[in-house]
C-alpha cells in the first residue's frame, strides 16, 4: 500500500517540478530576455537592458532555469553584466555558447573585439561572430561585417560577409544598413546607389539611426534616386533625434551653407538661415 502511495505521489511531483521550471523560466524572460536573441519566443517582448531592480530577482530565476535552458543561461549572463559581474557573466554566456546559444556568441564576440574583461583578441571575436552568423543571428553577421572593415589580420572576407549580410537583411534593420554601406561603397563586388538607397530606406523605417543619415545624404545628393532637399532635412532631423553626430552635423550645414574663409583659407565665419 505505501508503494503506491509512494508512485502517486511521485507521479504527481513530476509535473508540478516541470511547472516549477516552466515558472522560473517565465520570470527570467520576463525580466532579463534579450530581444534580438534568436532563441527568444516570438510572444516574450524581452528587454533592451536588465533594470537595476530587477537583477537579483533576474539572477535568482535565471539560475534556476538556466540547467536546461541555453536562452535563460545567456539571460543570466546579461544579469550579471547589468550588476557588474563580469566574470560570472562571461561564465554563463561561455556555457550557453558550448550549447549553441548564438546570442551568447555574439556578446563572448564584443567581449574579444573590444578586450572587455578578456584579453583582446579580434581573430576569437571573428571566430566567434562567424559561427553566430552561420546560425543565422542577425548581429553575428553585421558585427562580422563591421569587423571586417577595419582592416587588419582579422579583416573578413567582403565577398562572404556580404552573402551573409544578405540574408540577414531580409529581416534585421542593422544587417540592411551594413549591407547598404557595403554596395555604397562597392565592397564585395560593384558599386550600387539604387540598391544601397534601397536598403537604407528599409532600415530607416524602423529608425535605424546609421540608415536616417545615409538616406538623409543620398537624398540631399540625389544618389541612387531623386534629390530632394526637403527630405534630406527631414531624415537628418530624425536621426540626430537618435543622437546621430553626423546627422547633427549635416544639419548644422545646411543652416549654414556658406563659409567665409581669409586669404589663407581659413574659416573665418558662416552664413546661417
């Protein structure tokens, strides 16, 4: 009679620890879920940041979901960071990483770009942004891309990272202005205005800050489409809202179109509206 007592109540315990979990998991995507991660359920919103007072209570549920749950292994790691925990944070997205998280690729990626808390080491971060890109995270592949151009032994492969940035661009603003920069300039393979236009304007209409200046421009140059100054004023306006330095300043030159320089050249004054 105890024994199956003992099953029932066994039986019984099973789901109600699944629930647990299921619970903990909430709670941490409630409070610390990146919103560009890949892994994030399309009904969980996620957050840009962890709030200051939601970190112990992010670390807690996250700890507890995190054993059988790579998304909420990476949430934890973003915990730790907003509470200055480097260590632990790089711990935690170093074992999401090992279980395929891509999003954690790409925060371990900035971590080596930058030298944060590791020591710097831009050929890992180019590793570790390639193997997010080849799962499909959008920022694996613009930060590949971004990577790429600044040249150096760890410059990418324009070719490849602009296949990559393609496909990533179907979807992701950051992964549209990249690539509209790319054919801008005609990296990769040849020079394309119309194209890069359009990419910018795709990326613009999700105020992508980048994409409200390069539209702003070729607007006000008439590249790759009409010239129209009136909307080059009006992108700009944007994207210096955005805190945008170079819309700020393209701005600041069409209210003062004229400069007036000395014998030598030096600017001496500027004529504003």
């Amino acid at each position: 009679m105890r024994t199956y007592l003992l099953a029932i109540l066994l039986a019984l315990a099973a789901p109600l620890a699944a629930h647990a979990q299921s619970a903990d998991l909430v709670l941490c995507d409630r409070v610390a879920a990146d919103p560009s991660d890949p892994d994030k359920p399309a009904d969980v919103k996620g957050v840009a940041e962890v709030a200051a007072s939601d970190v112990a209570t992010a670390i807690r549920f996250c700890k507890q979901a995190a054993p059988s749950s790579r998304r909420a292994m990476f949430a934890l790691g973003r915990a730790y960071a907003a509470n200055r925990q480097t260590a632990e944070a790089i711990a935690a997205w170093r074992k999401a990483a090992d279980k395929g998280s891509s999003a954690a690729m790409v925060e371990l990626g900035v971590l080596y770009g930058t030298g944060a808390g590791v020591a710097k080491d831009e050929a890992q971060a180019r590793k570790l942004f390639e193997k997010a890109a080849q799962a499909g995270n959008p920022r694996g592949v613009s930060n590949l891309a971004a990577l790429g151009s600044a040249g150096g032994a760890a410059r990418a492969d324009p070719a490849q990272a602009r296949a990559l940035l393609g496909k990533a661009a179907e979807t992701n603003a950051e992964a549209q202005y990249q690539l509209g920069l790319m054919l801008s300039e005609g990296t990769g393979s040849a020079q394309d205005d119309v194209a890069a236009r359009a990419l910018f304007e795709k990326a613009a209409a999700q105020n992508h800050p980048g994409a409200l200046e390069r539209m702003g421009a070729f607007a006000q140059e008439g590249r790759g489409g009409a010239k129209d100054k009136d909307a080059a004023k009006a992108y700009y306006e944007r994207a210096a809202a955005l805190g945008d330095e170079d819309a700020k300043k393209a701005l600041e030159r069409l209210r003062c179109p004229y400069a007036i320089k000395d014998k030598q050249g030096k600017l001496v004054t500027t004529l504003c509206f």
